[in-house]
C-alpha cells in the first residue's frame, strides 16, 4: 500500500500498520529530516502550531510507541477548560474531575507529534521512505487499477492507495472526489505569547461575534508563562491585527482576552491561516481512501481537527488489519465502505456543531444573545449535560 502525506495522520497510519504484512510506502513532498525540537522555553522556541490531543489521540500514539517520545520532549496536560460570551455573562467551565478523568486532554507541538511518528516509521522494517517525492499523478487503467507517478518519474501500482496529503489534497483532485466546501471569510491567526499570569492549567476559550479566541497551555519556564494563541478573525480584521507592531498586538489581544491572565507582556511571529470548511461526499473508492484533512477539514475551534483525523486512522488500520488476516486484499471495497460508515456520522457531526456554534456566537441581536449566556449558564448547572458534552469531545463517547 502506498500512503501519501507524512504529516502526523500519514505517519501514525503508517506506524500503526507496520507489522500488519503489509509492504508500506510512506511518500511525502517535503524532506522527511525530523524536526529540530528546541530544549528553550521562550517566545522563539515554541513552536507556533500545536493541537490539543484528545485522551483517545494519546491512546493511539502510546499503541504505536510514539507517545514517551513526546512526552519526554515536553507538553502541557490541562484538567480544566474556560468558555465565556465577549457579549453577556454567559461562562461555562469544564473539569477533568466532572468526568473522572486524569486531565481533559494535552496541547502538544506539532513538530513534537511528527518528530516522534517519523521515528517510529524509520524503524519499520516493512516501510519504505520517499522523501522530496511528490506524487505527480494517480490514474486508474482499463482494469481499475491505480498507477501513481512520483516526482522523478518512478511508478507505483499499490493495492491501496491512501491520501493523508491534507487539507489541499492533491490526490483527492487527481481522483476526482467531489468535495462540499465553504469559506468562513475568516483567518486565524497563531502566536506562542507570554502573559502575566500562570495559565492554571485552563485552556480559555472567549467567543466574540467577531470570532473565537484561544489561549491554549503551554509548558512554563521559571517564572515565566506561555500560550499558543488561536484567534479566529474576519479577513478585514485580520488585515489589521496583523499589521500591528508586537506592542499594539500585545495590548489588543490582552483586551480581546479581558485580561484572564493579565497582561500580554511578549508575543512570537504571529502566522495567519485561512479557514475553510470541506467535507469530501465520500471517503472511499476501490483501493482509495482519504483520511483527515483529506477528506475533512473543520473549523479549529474545539481544536478537534487532527483528533478527528487520528481516530479516522484508527479506524481504517483497524478494518485493513482484520480484512487482510481474513485474506481480503487491503484496497478490497466492502472494508474501505465500513470504515467510511464507521467515520463519517462522527466527523459530520463535529463539523455542524463547530459551525453552529460559530454561527450562534456571531450574531448581534439581543434574542440571541439571551439565549447564549442563558444556555451557556443552564448547561453549567447541569451536570449530566455538561458530562455528556465533555465526554464527546474528548473522543470518549
Ligand atoms: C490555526 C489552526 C489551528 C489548529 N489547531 C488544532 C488543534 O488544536 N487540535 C487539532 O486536533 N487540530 C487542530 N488544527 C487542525 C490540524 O492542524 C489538522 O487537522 C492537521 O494538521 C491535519 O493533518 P494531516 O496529516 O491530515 O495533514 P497535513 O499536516 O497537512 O499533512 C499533509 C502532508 O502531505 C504532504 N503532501 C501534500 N501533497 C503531497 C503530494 N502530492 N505528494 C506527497 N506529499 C504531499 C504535505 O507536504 C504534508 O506533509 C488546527 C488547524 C489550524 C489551521
């Protein structure tokens, strides 16, 4: 089988195959060095993308034996979350303890996350590498079966082919997937910041009719305190909060933020990230899979994209597994369908909860607004509810 993309769905897919009796190519476009991972504790050393692994993403990572490295390396494991109305009183707070939890889940760095994937696929003795190898094109012959080109002209005729190669997906183009896709005429935008205050463990998260914003945990150093920040803004705003200087940046996200954790006293390089949702009508072909942002890319506002993405690789490895011990052959068309009818009810249902929140939390009119702060304060004082609620977005039911 040929897995396309070694990003952190690519790479886990691949590790979690290896030793399946599979023969494995992991082909990804960019070099496949790992990422340097910086020991300082600073403004310049975090790196600015990071996700919040779910306790169902951890799982996964310790079953491939990637997890201790990360672990190891550094990360932060938060037990509490903070969600408040910039327009009323409305707050609701989550606590790992409500669930019986250890913690609600941990902000990693990415780099972090594909560092110790790729070395757990450099051992694999059942994958091979191509690194600075882009799949140039995938087609199908007379007899359905797929031919893939790589960059340098070598040709591929796998049994499966699976496209981990993100939100872009190249592949799902070249086999015309049709996809339904909207822009949320909104960029995020992603910084490491210092603040005054400790983060206590909380990732905060304010809603403003203008967008959400984040402030996720990062490991402390001394008397110092970080955050990866995730602020959703409409493009014209964006335009504008990017063109500050670090000091007026600073001041305005310390507003933005009401001063949670006091005042915002350093910011990293700040990137901007456009925000698109897309959906691919189906995962599957004969042979073909998507998975993550291949076939879905949601709105980060639960920060639930690639723990979405990991529990799609969980599944299909688990289906391909079981087809090939049972003799079928791991593009066979009757287990790629069963594991798009495994993900596809769950990844719909995150994507129209985490549009109908951004849609409810826009809107300016005071019915909406009472409605809001009244329901964000009636599912605080309703423990079930709030359970229910924290259970699934923690990937555990
Ligand atoms: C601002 C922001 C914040 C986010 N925060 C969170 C969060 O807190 N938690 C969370 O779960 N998710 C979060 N997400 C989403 C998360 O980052 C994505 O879901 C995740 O990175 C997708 O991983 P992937 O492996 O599917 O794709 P990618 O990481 O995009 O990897 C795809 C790989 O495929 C390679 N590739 C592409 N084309 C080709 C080709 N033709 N040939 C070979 N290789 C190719 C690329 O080089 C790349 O390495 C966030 C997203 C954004 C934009």
């Amino acid at each position: 089988m040929v897995i396309v993309g070694a990003g952190i769905a690519g790479s886990a897919l691949a590790a979690r195959l290896s030793g399946a009796g599979l023969s494995i190519a992991l082909v990804e476009a960019q070099p496949l060095a790992p990422p340097r991972l910086p020991a300082a504790r600073d403004l310049a050393s975090f790196d600015p993308r990071v996700s919040a692994l779910t306790p169902r993403s951890r799982a996964l990572l310790e079953e491939v034996g990637a997890w201790q490295a990360i672990a190891d390396y550094r990360l932060c494991t938060y037990s509490h979350m903070t969600v408040w109305d910039a327009d009323g009183t409305g707050v609701i707070e989550f606590d790992r303890q409500e669930v019986g939890a250890d913690c609600l889940g941990h902000i990693v760095e990415n780099r972090a996350i594909v560092a110790a994937l790729l070395a757990v696929v450099e051992a694999g003795a059942d994958i091979t590498l191509f690194g600075e190898t882009a799949v140039q094109a995938c087609a199908r012959d007379n007899n359905g079966r797929l031919h893939l080109t790589l960059a340098g002209g070598r040709e591929l005729q796998p049994a499966l082919v699976v496209a981990a190669d993100g939100a872009q997906s190249p592949l799902r183009d070249m086999l015309q997937f049709p996809t339904r896709e909207w822009d949320y005429g909104h960029r995020a935008v992603v910084a490491t910041v210092q603040l005054e205050r400790a983060h206590q463990d909380t990732a905060w998260q304010r809603f403003m009719p203008s967008g959400p914003l984040a402030l996720l945990p990062l490991p402390g150093a001394d008397d110092e305190h970080y955050c990866s920040i995730v602020w959703s803004l409409s493009e014209a705003l964006v335009d504008e909060i990017m063109a500050l200087d670090d000091a007026a940046f600073c001041a305005r996200l310390g507003l933005a933020s009401e001063h949670c954790l006091g005042e915002v006293v350093g910011t990293s390089q700040r990137f901007a990230f456009p925000l698109r949702q897309r959906h691919a009508v189906d995962y599957v072909q004969p042979g073909v899979a998507l998975v993550a942002d291949a076939a879905h890319t949601i709105h980060p506002l639960a920060g639930q994209g690639i723990n979405l993405g990991l529990a799609d690789v969980a599944v299909l490895a688990a289906e391909v597994t079981a087809g090939t011990a049972r003799g079928a052959g791991p593009g066979d068309f009757a287990l790629l369908r069963r594991y798009q009818r495994q993900r596809k009810g769950e990844n719909l249902l995150m994507m129209a909860a985490m549009d109908g929140f951004k849609r409810l939390f826009e809107q300016d009119a005071l019915p909406l607004r009472w409605l809001r702060n009244t329901g964000l304060k009636g599912v605080n004082r309703l423990p079930p509810v709030k359970q229910q609620l924290m259970r699934h977005a923690m990937g555990l039911g």
